[in-house]
C-alpha cells in the first residue's frame, strides 16, 4: 500500500495527516506551540517551533501507525497565510514571524494605498489590509532597517519549515498572492510595487505551483521524522487554498464555508477581470491557471473560543452547545458582533469591536452561547451577499471546520445563507488538501478534481427552513445596522485598550 501525508501548519499547531489511495485518512496528529503577543496588536511566533513541532508530529505519526517508511510516497503542506519569516544568506531567522493576525500594520496599509492607489487592486487584486505581508515587511522597513538590510529571503511559514526539511527555497502562487507583492494574474512578483518601496527584488523566492516537487528530505531530516530522505515533498499551498481543495471546490460555481479561528467563505473562480472593488480578496488557487474568491471573518471560531473560555471555561464545548436547540433563532432578542480583534469583510476596519446588543434579566448561558454562532454566521453571511452580487449562483454550500462539528449550527448556517449546507463523510480540511496536492504530485491522478471524486464523499445534508429563514431575514437587517452605529463609538474607547 502507498501512502502520502497531509501537514497543516496552524496558528496554534501543527496537524498530520496520513492518507492512502482511497482517501482514507489512516492516523492523524497534531503537535501545539504557543503565540507571543508581546504588545497589544502584535502576534508572533518563532519558527524553529513550527520545524520541532512538525518533524515531531511527523514521528508520532509514523510511530502510531507502524506503517513502513518506504510506503510513505511524498508529503505536502498547507499553511497560514502572510505570516512574515525573515531569513539571511545562511537561511537563518532574524526575529520572530509576524502573523496573519497582527494588527500593529496600520500606517503602513495607508502609505501603501497613498503610494499605488489604483495601481494595488489592478495588481496584487486585493486592498492593503493589517494581515498581509507587504505591509509587515514595510513595518520592519521603518523600525528595525538593520534586520531588513541584513534580510536575503522572505519566506511564509509553510515555506519556510519546507526549506529546513528540503534545503530548497520556493513559495507557490495560492500563498505569494497573499502576500500583495504578487502580479496576481500575471504570476509573478510585481516589480512595480517592489520598486515603488524600494525593495530588492532578490528577496522574493522562487515561485511554483502548489503541486510541483520541491525536493526530498535531507538526510538528518528524514531520521528526525521517522521517513526516508527519497520522501518527495511538494510545494503544498495556502490554508485556504487546501481547504478548498480538502472540500472539492475544483470547479465553477462551488463554494465552502470554512470556520477556523478566522471564518472563510470561498469560491471557486475562473474570471480573470471580475472586478470586485477590494470588497473580498481574490487570490490563486492552488489548482493551476485558476483563482478563488474569498470573504473573511476574523473571529469566527475565536469568538467561541473566547467566549467560552471567559463565560463557561469548566464545560466542554459539546456541553456549551447542547443548550442551543432549546433557544428559538434570534436568541430571544439577542444579537452578538464578532468583531473582537477588529474585522476584514466587508469591513476592513482594525478598530471595530464586538457586542452584544439586547441584553435583559431573563438571557442564560445558552442564549448567548446561541446568539455567538448566529453572528459569526451572519457575518459570513455578508460574504456570501458579495458573492451573489457578482453573479454568482450560490445555492449549496460545503461546511468545514469548526462549523460543521455541530448539527445545530449547520442547520443554522442553511437558514442564515439561505443554501443547502454539505457536510462531508470525512472532513479535514485543509490537511486533506495538503495530502491531495501530495497525491496529485504522486501521479495518483491525472488531475486534482479526480483524486477529490476519489477521496471526498457528502455525508450529510441541510435545507433552509422557510419559516427560520424569514425569521433570520429581518434579524441580519439588524446585525448589518450595528458596525455603523458602533464604528465610532470603537474608535473612542480605543485609547482605554492598553
């Protein structure tokens, strides 16, 4: 039997996954490392904890399964966007990544818009926002210039534990148009904007597809992890490029709900000139020639997880979300904003801040509890409108992640979005997809949209109720009316934030 693994790199952990040619997923992994925020609006991490923690989830894999080395054909990853690793000439680290969710990159988003204006959307396709990580690298241009003078490489996470396993540097095109330094469209790193901030061009990497082979393990590497150095190891792609794979959106007109500590909603794209105004990002996708289309929440699965931790920390999450179903849609007049580390679509706004609106004596844990999974699914909801608005037909929505762990809140999701909700028999995410580019790389396949007809089967489906929709119809009216009422009152009680 041939076998290929799937490596998710996380926010919060690194996942494993090992596959085999049905699309069995045989044994799984995961291996956690913690996230620095050493200022309010910073988050960093070390990336010799992502290598460690990845090589040792590897191990532990292969240990648990007893599965022979020489059965293990390649491997592939997927990874958290925009997160800036620095490297010099001898691959060495020279300060902690800048993560995705790092927000100290304000002023620099307003020098880049002031700098390109029209030229950025016609370009890199996608607005100047905190996350991405041109504005990072401008960042450590104003305060730390010897690190950037001393810098020959910047890499993204996957990229980066890529090269300390292989020794080769690249990065594919679905993570370097994260990245807005990318010619979107025209697959190459963008001089124009590397000039404009004066940028060596030599500090970009190689680019690749996400299926092409990137080398095998070295040697040290391969005994650390259990493999053997002629393991093929293949570029992988963004996290939400392989969600989407892991969830079959190969093909236009298919779309996901994807719910993370940040929530996506996604769809396939072949328009290369739709114009979209910013409102949601357009990147590559990881299947070639091709793109997606995407809105996101930033606190989706992060506001549960907060909420819980501060509200109900003795429970379980299951014991949390048993009490839902007893609560009618609209949580008894309760609505909640999940903007509590700021939002990204449609409001791209670093300042805003999550509510909850309608509070009285007689609301228990289970409401609020409820009325959290109804915002964050409204807000995703104001994706998918985007969407539509474009001409898109969106009438059947496969739920991953977080989201699609719970029946409520994937009945939830058709009444909110107004589709039929696809959960799938086996549902990974973006580790499958790593694992799918891996198999396709393989030539398991003759392309990627066999192996995903191959590996990924429905399990289960929802239909919006008629009776909840309208319901929730006039309640998402509200919801949209809080960010204008409360966008300035956020921005006055900043300065109290610490």
């Amino acid at each position: 039997m041939s076998y290929v693994i799937g490596v998710d790199l996380g926010t919060s952990a690194v996942k494993t996954v090992l596959v085999d040619r049905r699309g069995k997923v045989v044994a799984e992994h995961s291996e956690s490392y913690p996230l620095s925020q050493p200022k309010p609006g910073y988050s960093e991490q070390r990336p010799e904890d992502w290598v460690e923690k990845t090589l040792l989830s590897l191990k532990r894999l292969m240990e648990e399964t007893a599965i022979e080395p020489s059965e293990i054909e390649g491997l592939s990853f997927s990874g958290q966007m925009h997160g800036l690793v620095l490297i010099d000439g001898e691959g060495t680290v020279l300060r902690p990544a800048i993560l995705w969710n790092d927000t100290r990159t304000t002023a620099q988003c307003r020098r880049i818009e002031e700098t390109l204006q029209d030229k950025l959307l016609g370009i890199a396709r996608n607005r100047a926002l905190e996350g991405f990580t041109l504005p990072k690298i401008l960042w450590v241009q104003e305060f730390e210039q010897e690190l950037l003078d001393q810098a020959a490489l910047f890499l993204l996470p996957k990229d980066y534990v890529r090269y300390r396993l292989t020794g080769k540097y690249a990065m594919d095109y679905s993570d370097a148009a994260g990245t807005l330094l990318l010619d979107v469209t025209g697959k190459d790193w963008s001089s124009e904007i590397l000039d404009a901030f004066q940028l060596p061009h030599s500090i970009c990497p190689p680019l690749v597809e996400s299926f092409d082979l990137c080398g095998t393990l070295l040697p040290e590497i391969a005994e650390q992890s259990g493999l053997l150095p002629d393991t093929k190891v293949f570029a992988g792609g963004a996290d939400n490029a392989c969600g989407a794979i892991g969830a079959g959106i190969l093909a236009e007109g298919q779309t996901m709900c994807s719910v993370g500590t940040s929530g996506v909603v996604l769809s396939y794209e072949e328009r290369k000139e739709v114009d979209f105004e910013g409102k949601i990002h357009f990147f590559n996708h990881s299947e070639k020639d091709a793109f997606y289309i995407m809105g996101v929440t930033l606190s989706a699965g992060y506001s549960l997880e907060w909420f819980k931790k501060t509200f109900a920390p003795s429970v379980s999450f299951d014991e949390l979300l048993e009490g839902i179903s007893d609560i009618p849609a609209g949580s008894c007049g309760l609505l909640f904003t999940p903007y509590i580390v700021g939002e990204r679509t449609p409001y791209p706004d670093a300042n805003i801040r999550g509510s909850f609106i309608g509070m009285d004596a007689g609301h228990k844990l289970p409401h609020f509890t409820r009325a959290v999974l109804e915002g964050i699914t409204f807000s995703l909801r104001e994706s998918i409108d985007i969407l539509r608005a474009s001409g898109k037909k969106i009438d059947t929505v496969i739920s991953i992640g977080g989201g699609a762990k719970n029946e409520n809140w994937l009945q939830m999701q058709a009444d909110i979005l107004g589709a039929e909700i696809v959960k799938l028999e086996s549902e990974q995410g973006p580790a499958m997809g790593a694992a799918m580019l891996a198999a396709y790389g393989c030539g398991w396949f003759p392309s990627l949209q066999a192996c995903a007809s191959a590996f990924l089967r429905p399990a289960q489906k929802y239909v919006p109720n008629s009776e909840t929709v309208a319901s929730y119809e006039k309640l998402f009216a509200l919801y949209q009316s809080v960010y204008g009422v409360t966008r300035q009152l956020s921005g006055q009680l900043s300065e109290y934030r610490g």
